[in-house]
C-alpha cells in the first residue's frame, strides 16, 4: 500500500487489517506520507465511516475469515467490501491455498468464489486466472514473498468490478 500511496499522491490509500500488529511496521514507515491511513477493523465489520469511498479495493493474500468470505460467500465479508466500493470500484484478490492448507482453513472453502456469489454482493467478475509472476512481483506483498508465491504455490488472481 505504501508504494502505491508513494506512487500516486494525488489519491487516498486505506489499509485495514484486524490485526494492529500487522499493520505496525507500515504505520511506521507511512511517516510523512500524508495520503496513507490506516484502520484496525475486521472485513465482517468495516466501519460505516468507508461505505462507498473506495474506488480500489484490493485483497492480498487472505486467510481465516477474509479468504472464506471471499470464496465462499461466508458471512458479510463480500457484502462489507461491496459497501465501501463506489460504483465502478475495482476489486482484486490474489490469494493461495495449497492442499497442505485445507485442514487449517476447512473442507468447505472452493478453490474459487463463485461468479453468482460475486453477483449477489454487487460485484460482476471480469477476470479470474492463475497469477503471472509479474503481476505477484508489483503486488508489493511480502506475504507472496514469505510464501514463495507462484514458485512453490499456486496464487489466483480475481478481478471485479462493482455495479
């Protein structure tokens, strides 16, 4: 977030994670970056304060909550992330699961959302494909590093809009 924010000063960038320690270390280096915030909340409750301001979304390697949210439609995840999308909102996920990772993320999450799912919360799927390397590399993610992304995994890219 922080290189884009660098990158395109003219425009607000917004991190949210549930977790504050995960945010600390970039909370830190935004020092005098003046168009990059950050909010402690969990996608099943964003605050109301975000509805429809958003003209990115984007998720990077998900996990728990977030990545069942996402595709399977698990609780108000897709919902939250349709409500701070303004309409023609772009909404892109990269995420990973390999086999190793079913039995800590459960049976019942697909291997991909579902397009009428994505549908429902507002969202019309353009895209959804295997990650390019390059693609993996201008995320910026260090989890795609830490997990050897593309290399050791598969990763998926999903991309939507919001109507």
């Amino acid at each position: 977030m922080l290189g884009w924010a660098r990158s395109e000063a003219d425009r607000l960038f917004i991190g949210v994670d549930a977790n504050a320690a995960g945010m600390r270390r970039s909370a830190r280096r935004a020092k005098g970056i003046s168009n990059a915030a950050f909010v402690v909340a969990a996608a099943e409750a964003l605050p109301d304060d975000l509805a429809g301001v958003a003209d990115r979304v984007t998720v990077q390697f998900p996990w728990g909550s977030l990545l069942r949210g996402i595709l399977s439609a698990d609780g108000p995840v897709l919902d939250n992330l349709a409500r701070i999308s303004a309409p023609g909102a772009t909404f892109t996920v990269l995420w990973s699961v390999a086999d190793r990772d079913l039995p800590a993320i459960g049976p019942r999450v697909p291997p991909q959302p579902r397009e009428d799912l994505l549908a429902a919360a507002g969202f019309d799927l353009f895209e959804l494909r295997p990650a390019t390397a390059s693609e993996l590399r201008s995320s910026g993610s260090t989890w795609a590093k830490r997990l050897r992304a593309g290399v050791d995994r598969p990763v998926t890219l999903l991309r939507a809009v919001r109507r």
